[in-house]
C-alpha cells in the first residue's frame, strides 16, 4: 500500500531546470534513501513527492493512481521536516493528534491513537509538554509520532538527523530503521551522509544536478558503481583515483581503488611512497600516502600497524577490486 | 552583569538618569494632586482654598463624566478592533508575493506619519464633509442624501479616523511577526491535512498572540489619550456625544477655568487607566512570557 512512480517527472523554476526529467519506481514497503550533495535536487524531488512543490512536467503515481494534481494531504504521505516543525504553541500530545483533529477522528479515537503512537516512541512522559522543553532528539521522535498517527501510505524524511549531535544521530538511526521493520511501511529518506543511506537504505538512489546517477541496494552501489561520482560518493572514506600511466596499463582513463582494497607494507609493494599524516581511530588507521607519479592515496589499515608521518611504505592494491572508468566517467566492465 | 563590582557602577551611572525621570513624573503628579483639593479657578485669582473632595465629587456627579467614561472605552475598543482585525487582514496580504511589494508596504505605513491634527482636517474637510467632501460627493453622484458624518454618527467617525491612523502600525508589527512564522510549520500543517483556514487558526494566530498583545498595549496606552481628532473636528459633541475623559478634561480645565475640578478629572483618569492596564495585563499578560 505504498509504492510511488515517477515517470518524467520535471521541477523547472523561472529557466532553470532543476530536475530534468527522472524516472523511478518505489516498491511498496522499501526504504529508499535519496542521496547527493548539496544542490542536487534530492530535496525538491521529496517535495514533488510530497506535493508541496508543483511539478513542472510528468506524473507521479502512488498506488497507481495519478496524484501530479492533488493536495499533499490527500496523498496520504506523512513528511518529517528537517527543522521537525512542530507546533510550539500546542503541548507534544495535541501536536501528534493534530492531523487527526484536521480529518476529523472523534475525540476518543484521538487520544487511543496518540497514546499508542507515544509508547511506540517513549514519548509517553512527556505527551503534557511544549516542544519548546524537549530535547532534539525527543523533538525529532513527536515528529515522526506525529506523521505516524496518520497512518500513510508512504513516510517522507527531509534530512532529518541533521540537526542533531553526532552520539544522538546513531541512535535516531537506529530507531528509525526498526520503525521501518516493525510499520513495514514505504519510507523515503533524503540525506546528504552517505553513511546514513548505506546503514538504513533497502535501495539508495544518488542524485547529481537532479539526474539519477545510479540506483541500486548499497552493496550494489559499493560494489558495482556505475560512474566515478556514484564511486566517489559511496564509500567512506572516499575512493582514491588514479589517471595516466598506471590506469593505461590497466586499459583504461581511469582506475579507482578503495582505501581498505589497498595493502600496505613497510617491506615491499608495488607503490612506493611516504606517509603525509596517519589517523589513529584505535579500531583503523587511516593513512594518506604521497606515491610519486600517482598522487596523494588514503588507505585503510588495522589500528595496530603504526606508521608515521614522513615513513616510508609500499602500497598494493587487490587487483579484483579494482574499478575502471573511461575518459567519460562510466564503469568499464 | 557579571561582578558585584560592575553592578554597582552600572547602578550609579543610571541613577541619575532614573532621578530625572522620576522628578519628571512626581511633580506634575504632586501638583495635580495638589490642585484637585483646592478651589482653584482662574476667574477668581486669589480665592484659592482648601475644599477636599467636593473637586471630586462634581466631577464624578456631573453626567458628562459617565458619558466621556462609555465613549472613552468605545473609542479604545472600536480603534482596537478595527486596527487588529484590518492589521492582521492588511498584514496577510502584505506578506504574499506581488509586484510592487516594497513600494506598497511604505506606502501602507505612510498614515502613521501624518500628524494627528492634519489627517483629522484632512478627513474632516475632504471626506466626511456634507457638502463638500468626498463621500458626498459620491452619495449625491448615486442620487442619496449626503451623510452629515460628524453631526449623525459623531464617535463613529472619529473611530474611524484614529483606526485610519493606527492600522499601519498594527499592520507593520503584525506583519514582522507573520514573517517570522516557520514556513516548514505551515507545509507540515498543510501535509497535516489543514485547509487555508485551518492553517490560520490553529497555526497563525497562535503565533501572532505575542504581537497582538504588543499592539493592543501599546496602543490602549495612546488611545486612552486620544485629544487632537476631537479637538479639531467635533470639540466633543454635539452635546457630549464625542467627548472622552481626556477631552472631558481639557473642557473643565481650559473652557471652564476650573483648575481645580480638571485636576481631580485628571487623577480620576490616572486612577481609570491602571484599572484598564491592570485587567489588559491579567487578561493578555502572559502572552508576553518567554
């Protein structure tokens, strides 16, 4: 009861196409991250979705059914907002049964569900409070109480975790993935941390410049990429690129490697180079090593190998895993 | 504030400030006081003595005072009712995107600068004359009998013209406030499934109260005070039908001579105006809480 259809659906603003044309299917009860930089449209294509932009060209179908033309609110999709929005003059149990109220559920009805939403989210202490005396985190669960009430179809996340510190984020996250798996709802979540889409995706969609870049399940992404950006962009740290000679010898423009694909030694490999800063994060360490000839690559090692800024290594990396572009950015395979 | 040793400089460096200020009020406060005991009338120099309450007792007895105290709250309601509801009307407008927007806006607050006096003349001789203003004008192009504004509906129309003068100001205040609102709470709201009207009650006016409660402070304190539109228009009547406490004052004072009766109006009016404030604080007050 939740999947979405995008068929050449355009968001144009004055002249500036800002989304040019994208085709995607949603499946019912699939999480799907949107994924990109900044600017890339991932935001204005939620809003298309959720109805509070108009779209410009194409349609948009939930459950089959064409809904380009109607009223957010009777698409039947609930949004968490970025800023949460909650209503600051209305305690958090009137705020959750606020879309309630507007569709006109009776009163009973009413305070059943809020209760029940309030429990699901530990909210129940603090249902008699303003917004204004919670913390972010419980800010961010009234949010998601109050689009879980409605009962949607599909659920809408506008960078949601941005807001919050780092400790907090982690467990939002989790939170958020065992809500998908106990509601088994659709959910549509856009985010800027590729580490959030690689954690709670079921299927992450990369944007760029409002083009769908590449879709697929994470591993998919992290393992087949289809172009550099998508290579560049999943992955953390990020893909280390090498061009000229080296990647000539492996037939093509380009060649990237993954820091953890690379081996370093202190003995012999096949790159030499020295060490320009290592970080220590106790479980990895992370070195970035100057190799003559290629450039600055980032490796990742276990947290016992100590090596320090101006030693000298050799690098190897897994020939299997191995990514090649051409001159145009696609994958060679 | 942060040491005992600032707090006490910060102390005597606004005590002189907060001396004057206080000589200012305590004077002509004491002197009134003073005044309103006394036979005090200006066309019998030197008969001045001490007569008690009887200042306070003609002033209350007189039944222009009744009359001034009911047109006195008309005029503050009728100016606040029609300045909040047209402000946040003007202010809704306002805040939509259109051509023009900037010009417009100034244009809005212009009212707000034109001296009392003059827009009163203005409205006086230009508009609400019977024979040569705008609106006879009008009524007389339709076929109709001229409306004598200041003869048949004398407090109407000066409610009017000190709205015309005070709907810019709620507008503005209103509209800073509209502007502040959270555009993501009304597409949540809207998301929510709250028409336009919905949106309006349960979202905007809550978060207009704070600056509705500014403006119906601010300006219950000026229009209390209202003087100069009844002065150059009506001078209170016909009869006392647009006489308010001020003028009412002014009358006993400057028209009769009677210093003494005009100063115990006065305290009457400075007893009147904190019973206003104190009931608009109990009513609308916590509004102002964080």
């Amino acid at each position: 009861m939740g999947s979405i259809t995008l068929e050449k659906v355009q968001k144009i603003y004055g002249n500036v196409e800002v989304i040019p044309g994208i085709d995607l299917t949603i499946n019912d009860g699939e999480f799907v991250v949107f994924v990109g930089p900044s600017g890339c449209g991932k935001s204005t294509l939620l809003r298309l979705i959720a109805g509070l932009e108009d779209v410009s060209g194409g349609t948009l179908k939930i459950d089959g059914r064409d809904v380009t033309d109607i009223a957010p609110a009777k698409r039947g999709l609930a949004m968490v907002f970025q800023s949460y929005a909650l209503y600051p003059h209305m305690s958090v149990r009137k705020n959750i049964a606020f879309p309630l109220k507007m569709a006109g559920v009776d009163k009973a009805e009413q305070d059943r569900k809020v209760e029940a939403a309030a429990k699901v989210l530990n909210l129940t202490p603090y249902l008699d409070r303003r917004p204004g005396q919670l913390s972010g985190g419980q800010r961010q669960r009234v949010a998601i109480g109050r689009a879980i009430v409605r009962e949607p179809s599909a659920f809408l996340f506008d960078e949601p975790l941005s807001n919050l510190d780092a400790a907090l984020r982690v467990n939002m996250r989790l939170e958020i993935s065992e809500l998908h798996q106990s509601l088994k709802t659709t959910m549509i979540y856009v985010t800027h941390d590729q580490v959030e889409a690689m954690t709670m995706a079921d299927k992450i969609v990369v944007l760029q410049a409002g083009n769908v870049e590449q879709v697929g399940s994470p591993l998919e992404l992290y393992r087949t990429p289809r172009n550099r950006f998508v290579a560049g962009f999943i992955g953390s740290p990020k893909m280390n690129f090498v061009e000229g000679e080296e990647a000539a010898r492996h037939g093509a423009y380009a060649i990237g490697v993954r820091p953890e694909h690379l081996a370093l030694s202190k003995e012999s490999g096949q790159w030499k180079g020295t060490v320009g800063v290592s970080e220590h994060l106790g479980s990895d360490t992370f070195c970035y090593v100057h190799v003559d000839g290629i450039g600055t690559l980032n490796v990742r090692t276990s947290g016992e190998v100590s090596v320090h800024h101006g030693d000298t290594v050799y690098l190897t990396p897994s020939e299997a895993n191995i990514h090649r572009f051409d001159k145009d950015g696609m994958a060679l395979r | 504030m942060a040491t005992k040793h600032s707090r006490a400089a910060a102390r005597l460096m606004i005590s002189p400030a907060v001396l004057l200020l206080l000589g200012w009020m305590i004077v002509p406060l004491a002197m009134t006081l003073y005044f309103s005991f006394q036979r005090y009338n200006l066309l019998m120099p030197g008969m001045e003595e001490w007569i008690g309450l009887a200042n306070y007792q003609y002033f209350l007895t007189d039944p222009a005072f009744f009359d001034a105290l009911i047109n006195t709250l008309l005029l503050v309601g009728g100016v606040l009712v029609i300045t909040i509801i047209g402000g946040i009307f003007l202010a809704l407008l306002l805040d939509q995107p259109f051509f023009g927007q900037g010009v417009v806006r100034i244009l809005v607050i212009a009212p707000f600068f034109v001296m009392p006096t003059v827009s009163s003349l203005v409205w006086k001789n230009m508009f609400l004359n019977p024979v040569n203003g705008l609106f006879a004008h009008a009524a007389k192009a339709l076929g109709l009998q001229p409306y004598d504004f200041f003869a048949q509906a004398p407090l109407a129309s000066i409610i009017g013209i000190v709205s015309w003068q005070w709907l810019p100001f709620a507008t503005l205040i209103l509209l800073t406030a509209l502007q502040s609102l959270d555009q993501e709470q009304l597409e949540a709201a809207e998301m929510d499934g709250a028409g336009p009207l919905s949106r309006f009650f349960y979202i905007m006016v809550p978060h207009l109260a704070r600056a509705i409660t500014v403006v119906i402070l601010i300006q219950t304190i000026f229009l209390l005070s209202v003087f100069a539109e009844i002065l150059v228009t009506t001078n209170g009547g016909p009869g006392t039908s647009s006489t308010n406490l001020t003028y009412l004052i002014y009358a006993q004072s400057l028209l009769q001579f009677d210093v003494g009766g005009g100063s115990a109006g006065g305290v009457v009016a400075i007893v009147l105006a904190n019973i206003v404030a104190i009931f608009l604080m109990r009513m609308i007050g916590k509004n102002l809480e964080a």
